[in-house]
C-alpha cells in the first residue's frame, strides 16, 4: 500500500529529466553546428547583391459600372474587374511602354538591360517578381493598388516603379478613349461620304441643300465626338509616385544568421532525441526486466521464407529449444487442465501469431491438448501455420448438430461448434469472416463461460487475439483467462509502448504471465541461453 503523502515522480518529470539528459550529452555539436552554419550564412549572404524596392499606388474609385460615362463633356473608363490591373501591368504592352521608359531614363544601360531582360523571361515563365501587385479593395472593387519595384539600385527601383505605374495609367485612358474613337472615326467618314454627295450635285438644288443640313448636324456630333476623345479619363488615378529606398529589401545577413542558427539549433535538438527514441528499443530481455516484467523467453528472427515451417521448426528445428522454455515457464502458472491463455502484443507485426502457433505446438509436443483459437476477427492469420486442407473436422464441449464453420459462428451457435483436427492433440478453430461485425461478437457477456466450457475437454486453450493498442478484443477475452502472454519485437517494439502496455493491463486486470521476445537478432546472445546451458554443462 502507498503511502499518500509520499511524494512520486510522474512519468512526465522522468521524461523531462531524460530529455535534458539527452542534450546534455549532445550539448557540443548541437552549439557548434548552429554557429557554425549561422556564421557561414552570414558571410555569404552578405556576399549577394542587394536589392531594393520602390513603391507607387493608384487609386480606383469610380462606383459606376456602365461602359462609358458621360460627365459634362468628359468619357470615364469603367471600373475593372478582378484580377485585371495585374494582368495588364504583366502583358507585353506595358513592357514595351516601360522599356521606352527606362530608355528615356538616366540609368546605366547596364541596369537598364538588366531590368528589361527580366521583363521579357518573367513574361515567357509567367513568374513575376521585377513588377508586383498588391490590391487593397471593397467588394465594388474600388480601392489602392500598390505597384512594388525590384531592382538593383534605389533609383532603378524608384524608375521601374513609376514606369510601371505610367504604363497602367497609359493603357486605362487608352480603354477608355477606344469606344469614342471609334464613334469620331465613324462620323467622319459620314461626313466624307456627304461631301463627295453634294460636290456631285448642281448647286441650290433642292437634294443639296438638304444633304447640307444633314452634314451640320453630322460636323456638331464630329465635334463633340472630338471633345469627348481629348477629354477621356480612365478609372485609375496616381495617389503617390515612388521613393527611392534607403536600405535593401535583400539581403538581410544578420536575420538570415539568426534563423539559420535557431532552425538548426531546433533540428539538432530534435534528431539528438528521434535518434535517442530509437534506440530506446526492446532488444533483448534485460530491456523488459528493467521494467520489473518476467520474460519466459527469446526467439530468433526467422526469414520470410519459413514462416510456414514455424510448427516443423518447434518440434525438430531452430524453435524446439526456445519454445521449451516457454512452455515450461508457462505451464508453471496455469492450471494443469482446462487453462485459458492469451496471446497477443502491443501492435501488428510483432509476431503474436507465429508464437500462438509455436506455444500450441510445444504443449502439444508433451501430450497435452490443445485447442487453437484464432480471435484476430481483423487480420487473421494462424491459419497460415497450419496445413488444414483436408483435415477432419471435430466437435467441440456441448456439440450436438457438428457443423464446420468459424469462430464467429461458433461463438453465435455453439451446439454446433466445430474445429480442425490438426493431428498431434491440436484442434484449431479459424478466424473466418473479417470484419467489425464479426468482431463484436468477443465482446458478448456469454464469451467467457463458453471458453470455460470448451476448456473443459482440453489441458490449455491458446486464443490469437488482435494487438492490445490497436483494439480492445484482447482486453474484452483477457482479463477472464488464466493468463496472458505478451510478444514483442526486438529492435522494433519501443519502451514507451511496452510500458504502455503493461500500464493498461494493470489498469484492466489482465493477467500477464510474462514477455516473449521475439526476432531477436541471431549477433544477439540473449536467445541461445538454452544452447549455452546444454553445451557448457556445469560439474
């Protein structure tokens, strides 16, 4: 019993302890690489060319949507859409406006060439950095744009900026004068076609005097026509012109420096610690003892190829030797008949399958009987050990009407419950259908005595279950059996997750017998204690 006023060390402050620990240890590289790097990004950002930045804006105001508006004697262009002064400021148009711009302009032909070489390619790969907009509107689209310059030298940026912002003034009076060149042009060669009429007509002729009067009005509406087109306006209008800038938008060396040296600080932290997670792995017993836990054994890793040949290697082969310890260390915590064992492990892949089959082999092997549940409704895969083609079927404790079937309908219709007669005092019961229907049936209140009543004709009952953290089958059937054995991964399965497990399993009731750790590598000396006991007996 605990005493409540004692004072316990969470697993919280453990982990924080290890974790200084661990930067501790690393304290050298992970200081020395980030200085390191911060410094050489100094130095060579510091090497770069600058650049600079100049911005103008534009304003657009005009909340009449029609085509042309009227005022007094004045054309107003109409409001633009979305989207459509960044497509106009990054058309070849206005770079050819801002190339004769530049042209025009007291810069050094070499920035100049520089700064319209990059018009044209950002032009051809459809990135744009040189000329950028930035918009600032309502929903009626009216508002600021900003046009932002990039270029070599404070007055290059200010050049380009102002440049960029003429070209879009340019082509907004340009739209807006359009349709009332059009009207001027028109009307004027109405007034052509009636002057070559009435030069072809004798004078004072009633037809010519009538085609006069139509002329005039023709030459007022050419006249205001022409007043219109000088007069046009466009919906853009010039808020503020460019500054030439004080300092470089780029580089920043001692920014750079920074967050070089923090990020590098951050990730040297984090692989000291994913590298320090690693290791921690269970890779032999004395890494489960640790943790207070009982081991009843190792295995060796075995090859892909012989995973069919698990029951022939643990009666003659490479098992026989570590699957009798485990028998042993088991069969001295479980009752002599009718005992209930469950195997299973923290996650899949461990190879809880390959020492269900093993374990059932080796009890079998002395003269017990067996019977071999696979519960592993989800993944299912002791049936993979087993030659069952072929094999007889055989009533199972209160059979009346033998049917064969699986463990789904064994559980649903138990007087009808059958299983594979293995031969050598194995009965194997499959998995059958997959699926959460079927695995609901592990959580039915009537389970656990019906696996006391099938007990009953058997010395042990070795039930597959899925893995403890990936579902709670094992934890709904364990915690009524007479023992649970746990399998784990050498070099794969993690401490967290053994404590975890062994954490829940208190938490739950389930009986753990001990660990068996499995694949342990064959460099390793943990799995041939039974070779080395035999070969090196004591006098």
């Amino acid at each position: 019993m605990t005493t409540p006023d004692a004072p316990q060390r969470t697993s919280d402050d453990i982990d924080l302890l290890h974790v200084l620990q661990v930067l501790r240890r690393a304290w050298i590289p992970l200081l020395a690489a980030p200085l390191l790097l911060g410094a050489s990004t100094y130095v060579l950002t510091s090497r770069q060319a600058p650049t600079f930045e100049a911005t103008t804006s534009l304003m657009s105001s005009m909340p009449d949507n029609s085509n042309d508006v009227l005022r007094g004697s004045q054309v107003v262009a109409s409001q633009l859409p979305q989207g459509a002064v960044d497509e106009v400021v990054h058309s070849r148009a206005s770079v050819q406006r801002i190339q004769k711009t530049l042209a025009a302009s007291t810069l050094t032909d070499e920035v100049k060439t520089s700064i319209v070489q990059d018009l044209y390619e950002e032009l051809a790969n459809d990135k744009y950095s040189r000329v950028t907009v930035k918009s600032r509107l309502d929903q009626q689209q009216r508002g600021v744009y900003d046009l932002r310059a990039s270029a070599e030298t404070p007055e290059a940026a200010r050049v380009l900026a102002d440049a960029a912002a003429q070209a879009l003034l340019a082509w907004d009076v340009e739209r807006a004068r359009t349709g009332v060149s059009r009207a001027r042009q028109n009307l004027q060669q109405q007034v052509d076609n009636l002057n070559l009429r009435i030069a072809a007509l004798p004078k004072g002729s009633l037809e010519a005097q009538s085609l006069i009067a139509a002329r005039g009005q023709l030459l007022l509406n050419l006249s205001q026509a022409t007043v219109f087109e000088q007069g046009a306006a466009g919906n853009l209008t010039l808020l503020s012109e460019a500054n030439a800038p004080k300092r470089p938008v780029t580089p920043k060396p001692t920014r750079n420096a920074a967050l070089v040296t923090l990020l590098t600080l951050f990730a040297g932290a984090g692989l000291a610690l994913l590298l320090d997670a690693l290791r921690r792995r269970v890779r032999s017993s004395a890494d489960v003892a640790a943790l207070g836990t009982p081991v009843v054994g190792e295995l060796p890793k075995l090859p892909r190829t012989q995973r069919g040949q698990v029951v022939g290697l643990t009666r003659t082969g490479a098992l026989y030797e570590p699957a009798g310890f485990i028998r042993v260390n088991l069969a001295g915590n479980l009752p002599e008949t009718g005992a209930l064992l469950i195997v299973t492990s923290s996650r899949p892949g461990e190879g809880k399958s390959t020492v269900a089959a093993m374990t059932a082999t080796a009890f079998a092997s002395t003269g017990k009987r067996v019977l071999l549940l696979d519960m592993d409704l989800h993944r299912p895969s002791q049936h993979e050990y087993w030659a069952v083609a072929g094999r007889p079927w055989v009533p199972l404790p209160g059979n009346t009407v033998p049917l064969r079937g699986d463990i789904s309908q064994a559980i649903q219709h138990p007087r009808q419950a059958s299983a594979i007669d293995l031969g050598g005092d194995i009965h194997f019961l499959p998995a059958g259908e997959v699926g959460r229907r079927s695995a609901a049936l592990l959580s039915s209140p009537d389970l656990p005595n019906l696996l006391r009543h099938w007990a009953t004709e058997y010395d042990i009952v070795i039930i597959d279950t899925p893995p403890v953290l990936a579902l709670a089958d094992a934890y709904n059937v364990g915690k009524h059996a007479d023992g649970v054995l746990l399998v784990v991964e050498s070099g794969e399965t993690s401490v967290p997750e053994l404590q975890q497990v062994l954490s829940n399993f208190r938490t739950t009731g389930m009986p753990l017998l001990g660990v068996v750790v499995n694949k342990v590598e064959r460099a390793s000396q943990g799995y041939y204690y039974a070779y080395n006991y035999t070969s090196n007996p004591t006098t």
